[in-house]
C-alpha cells in the first residue's frame, strides 16, 4: 500500500525549541520511525499537507526536509508497518485505560454530587483523548475499542436516572421513497441532519416543509408526536438509522458525532464536534433562512459522511492487507 515518508534535519546550532515542537507535532500526527531519521504516514490527503506544512517550518528554521510518495520498503513489509503503527496507539491507548481503571474505582452507590461532578468531567477529558487518539489510529489498533466500551460503562455508571431506550419499530425504504416530510423551522444540527440522511438514502428530491404543524399526509420529524423522533437516549438521526436500517460506513460515527452537538449528554466524544457546533450556531446567528440552513446544512453533512466513510473504508482495506500479509508469513 502507499506511504508517505518524511525526513528532516535542523542546523547543529539550532535552538532546542524548533526539534521539540517538531517532535510534537510528528507524535500528534501519528506517524511513526521505523528507522532513524525517517517517520512514515499512509498516503491520505490530510497526512500528505500534514508533512508539507512541516516541510515549510523546517525551511524557515534554516533546515532541509524531504517528503516521498513510497509504495513499499526493502525489506519492511506492510504488515510490518501496519503493526509498528498499532503498537504505537496501543500505547496510547494504555495511558488512558489506566486513568479509566483508577476513574471506575470511584464509583460506589453512595457517590457524592460533588465526586459525581468531578468523575464527569475526568470522564469527558479521558473521552477527548480517545477521540484524540483514535483520530491517528489509522488502523484500528483493537485496544481502541476496549478502552472505548470501558469509557461507556462508567458513562452508564454515572447516570442518575437510567432511562431504557423505546424499541425502534423498523420501517420500509420503500414506504417512504415519494412521502413529503415536514419539521419545525429553524432547522438545527439533527433536523439537518435527517434532512441529509433523507436526500442521501430516501429520495434525492424529496420535499422538507417547515411548520409548526403538519399535514396529514406528510411524515413529521423531530417534532412533539412526530412519526420519527427522539426515542429513549436517541437523537433523531440515530432513530431514523436504526428505522431503516441504514448500517453504511461512516453513519455510525456521525450518528455519535450528531448525538454529542444536540444532546450534549457526555456519551461521546469527538474533536469535530466543536467547530461543527461553532458552523452551525453561526448560521443561526447570520438568520440563514430555512432554505439556506437547509443547503448549507446538506452539503455539511455530505462532505462529513465523504470523510468518515473513506476513513472507515481505508481501515477496512488496511485491515484485509494485515491479515493476507500476516497469513503469508
């Protein structure tokens, strides 16, 4: 499979601050040193600007930098690679799991409010590292989900009322290709999500009304007594996935990522959350009007499901390439 490789020098001279902050920034990018001098990424767009920036801020610290497009080593196997770079995030991944472990020894029946306050927010740093974590996990280090699912149990250790999540009841594509769908105005981050979700999977050129009330032939949406809607612990989107049965790559990940801007409930955590926030309350400050939101928000969200399902995707491929190699050997 492609890499890239970079390798960099800085005159002897040089200061110790540019060789830590570089130093840094190749630990939060993910990439791992094989050999001295050389650290390797899989060939993604964001990791081949990632290198280039650092090319540039090695040339203004007076030193040289070199990037490479490289489809094998000599000598060093994918798999091989593929095993340095999971090792790495297990690693990681072991540095939270311990802080976990230590956090889930302070759940007793009897937790204080003022204890309780404290776990959740040690609860939602350790979450933002995990996302911070599984962001250059590029393929699927498997203590990931360990520590992951760990996270959740005390999630669902620390709330206070547990509230059992209504039985989606599944429902038909087809029933719903040619429906007219109406919600309420001033559409937000689930609405427009739906909204996508409906354009994506339903019908391209379904028609969205926006009222208070709705017709009775129309199929209302996050709405008070809609026909789709919060159910349990579920946003709406999560209820229209789990309706339809929609499991494609990339939906499971923005169906966290919706649940944690419109619920803000502490479940997950992930790092795009906050600046999706900031665009879409940015909309709502501007008075875009629902057909705007409605646009804007469309092409938002298909530009996030491109990300997230080529991400899911190209671990999956990496993942069959670990596995054939491994089997070779």
């Amino acid at each position: 499979m492609p890499w890239i490789v970079f390798s960099y020098s800085l005159p002897s001279k040089a200061q110790s601050s540019p060789r830590v902050t570089l130093w840094r920034r190749l630990r939060r990018l993910g990439a791992i040193a094989p050999t001295g001098g050389v650290y390797v990424l899989p060939a993604r767009e964001d990791c081949e600007e990632a290198f280039q920036w650092l090319t540039q801020e090695v040339q203004q610290a007076h030193g040289e930098a070199l990037m490479m497009h490289v489809e094998r080593f000599e000598g060093l196997t994918d798999a091989h690679l593929i095993e340095l770079f999971r090792r790495a995030r297990t690693e990681d991944y072991a540095d939270i799991e311990a802080q976990a472990v230590e956090l889930e020894q302070c759940l007793t029946p009897e937790i204080a409010h003022v204890d309780r306050t404290r776990v959740q927010e040690t609860l939602a740093k350790l979450r933002r590292q995990h996302a911070d974590v599984a962001r250059i996990d590029f393929f699927d280090a498997p203590e990931g989900t360990f520590v992951a699912s760990r996270l959740s149990r005390i999630a669902q250790a620390l709330a206070s009322n547990t509230q059992e999540v209504a039985g989606v009841a599944r429902a038909s594509l087809a029933a719903y290709r040619d429906r007219r769908w109406v919600t309420r105005p001033r559409p937000h981050v689930d609405r427009l999500a739906c909204i996508w979700l409906i354009r994506r999977f339903i019908n391209p050129t379904a028609v969205v009304r926006y009222a208070t009330t709705p017709e009775p032939d129309e199929v209302a949406f996050d709405m008070r007594d809609g026909e789709i809607r919060h159910q349990g612990s579920l946003c709406t989107f999560e209820t229209m996935l789990t309706a339809f049965g929609l499991h494609e790559p990339g939906l499971p990940a923005m169906a966290e990522l919706i649940h944690e801007i419109d619920l803000r409930d502490g479940q997950y955590a992930h790092p795009e959350a906050a600046g999706i926030d900031a665009i879409l309350q940015g909309w709502l400050l501007a008075r875009f009007s629902d057909t705007d939101l409605e646009a804007h928000g469309v092409a938002l969200f298909e530009g996030l499901y491109n990300t997230m399902s080529r991400d899911q995707n190209t671990r999956r491929v990496a993942g069959r390439t670990h596995a054939c190699e491994t089997g070779n050997t």
